[in-house]
C-alpha cells in the first residue's frame, strides 16, 4: 500500500472512531433500548468492534477483569461507555502502532535480502576483450556499416 492511501486510511479511521466516541455523548441513550440502531451507544460499539477488529475481541476479555476490579456492570450505561473507549484505545493500538512496526520489519527483513543479493559481483569478460568491438576510431561495427 502507498503512503497515500495508508494516510488517508488512518485519516478515515480517526475520524470515524471520534464520531463513534461523541455521538453517544451528545445523543442520549436509553438503559433498555428497543432497536439496535435507534441506540447510539449499541450503534458505536459495534461499528467501533468492526473498526478495531482483531484487536477489539480483547475487550470481551477485558471486560469481566473490569467489572471484578472497578465493580462496574458492562451491561449497564457506563460500562458501555467504558467499553466504547476500550475498543477505540485497542483499534488505535492496533492499527497504528503494531501494525506499522510489523510492516517495517517485514520491510527490513526484504531489505537485508535484497542487500545480500545486490552484494553478489557479476564477473564480465576481460576488459581488453571488450575494446576489441571498438576499432580505432571508436565504432560500433553498426556505426561502421552506417558510415560505409
């Protein structure tokens, strides 16, 4: 992938992670809603879980050690809130730290190949041989038929 389209992916991810973060803050939610996409909280997780993918499958773990140490019951408002920011902080981590040093060392990895490769030294013909092609007035034998 180009540097362009890398840019304007992250760009597109960022944006669309904070819009998933605020519309929950400025759109009230309700405890029991009574449609997935009517609920703005339900609506940011889950485009947040698809937007954090492999990574956002953590949160399902991290969710019980939250409710044990904090007391916190994930089904309740702020406990998907709570979620919501996990899954934006696993998707950010994901995508823009790991991600890029696993393309860099697959890069440097192809790089040390290329380098090991490049280092070989193409034996020619002797150096004397290959004046012979010349004659004295330095012609190519096409040159030669040109001129005649």
């Amino acid at each position: 992938m180009n540097e362009r389209t890398s840019l304007a992916a992250s760009v597109l991810w960022l944006l669309t992670s904070f819009l998933c973060l605020i519309l929950p803050i400025f759109v009230p939610s309700s405890p029991n809603p009574a449609d997935y996409l009517t609920d703005p909280i339900s609506l940011s997780t889950g485009v947040m879980t698809v937007l954090s993918f492999p990574g956002g499958l953590l949160s399902l773990l991290f969710s019980p050690i939250i409710d044990f140490v904090f007391g916190i019951d994930p089904n309740s408002i702020l406990g998907m809130f709570l979620n919501l920011k996990l899954l934006f902080v696993l998707g950010l981590v994901q995508w823009f730290w790991v991600v890029p040093r696993l393309f860099r060392l697959n890069g440097q990895s192809s790089g040390r190949l290329l380098a090991s490769a490049s280092s070989v030294e193409l034996t020619g013909g002797d150096p004397a041989s290959t004046n012979e092609f010349f004659d004295d007035k330095s012609r190519t034998p096409v040159e030669r038929i040109f001129d005649e």
